[in-house]
C-alpha cells in the first residue's frame, strides 16, 4: 500500500497532484474566457465582468440551461429623465405662526426666540410626505413638538441658543405619526 503522501499515480507516468493543478488550472483559464465546455452545472448562477466592444461592460449570469443571461450592459445608457424627474426644488416657505402648514409645501423656515409649541396642520393623506424645517433660535427658548413626532431613542434633540437647526419629519399616515430626524447647532 503506497504512503498517503505518494501521489504518484501507479502507471508512474505523472501524479494526481500534476493532474488535479492541470484540471484547476484549465478551469481558471475556461471560466476566464467564458468557454464552459465540459464543466456541467458546477458553475450554473456564476456571474463575471466582461469588457465588450469598445468600452462597455457587462455582467454575465450562467444559467441552467448553460448559456449566459446579461444582468448589465453599460451600452443601454441609463435614462436620465427618469432621474430628473425625481429631483425637486422646492420653495421656501417661513413660517410666521406656530403652525407648519404642509399644503404650502416641502421646506420651511421659522425663528424663534420664545418658548415654542409647534403644530403640523393639512397634511397630504394617501401618501407618504415629508419636510425639511430649519430654525434659527435666538436667545435660548424650548420648542415644543407635536405628541405625534418620534425622535431617535425616543429624545428629542437639544438645541444651543443662537444657532440654527435643520429638522426632517416623515409621516406615511397623514401625520397621526411623524418620524423626527435633526442637525442641530449650525
């Protein structure tokens, strides 16, 4: 019985070891280039990069049926207008009572230089909607927020006097709830 050291195969023309690094290597070398001939369903789901014509790119799946299905191609250009789309700007609105009225749209402005009880009133419905708030405090009065807004870790932030503050609130049931978010102390 040969050691289990001894790979030598027992026609003594090579060893397993030369033969399995030969098999691992023409792999390597056939997964490269995309040639799958004779490697079965061992490789059904893998994906590679392959750089085509020109500059673009593509990602590659091998499925079952041992072809590759494209999971990207940098050719079909992405179409920006659907991105743009989604951009918005957005008017300025300062708030002069205590009421945020969200019919007015989607940024607002308020100083303050007094104790505070804020209010959040015509919120769309139907819809998630958000806002961006950003108050300058003057002097060092407290704000009071709607029972409605949750803050992180169930605290509101802590505001330093004569600073200004950016809030963010987010409601997806017509403002019975709001998720408050803050950068404070600019």
């Amino acid at each position: 019985m040969a050691d289990q050291n001894d790979l030598s195969k027992p026609d003594g023309t090579s060893s397993y070891q030369t033969e399995v690094w030969q098999t691992v290597r023409g792999h390597i070398a056939r997964l490269w280039s995309g040639d799958y001939a004779g490697m079965g369903g061992l490789i059904t789901g893998m994906r590679r990069w392959v750089i085509s014509s020109g500059s673009n790119v593509k990602l590659l799946q091998r499925n079952a049926s041992g072809t590759e299905d494209v999971l990207f191609d940098s050719a079909n250009k992405v179409d920006t207008s659907a991105i743009n789309s989604l951009v918005t700007t957005a008017t300025v609105n300062t708030v002069t009572g205590n009421s945020i009225d969200c019919s007015k749209g989607i940024f607002f402005t308020k100083s303050i230089s007094a104790s505070t009880g804020l209010s959040f009133t015509n919120v769309p419905t139907g819809t998630a909607y958000g806002f961006v708030l950003v108050v300058s405090l003057n002097g060092g009065p407290a704000i009071t927020w709607p029972s409605s807004v949750s803050w992180p870790s169930s605290v509101a932030p802590t505001l330093l006097s004569n600073k200004k503050n950016i809030f963010q609130f987010l409601t997806n049931d017509g403002g019975a709830n709001w998720f408050g978010a803050s950068q404070t102390n600019y």
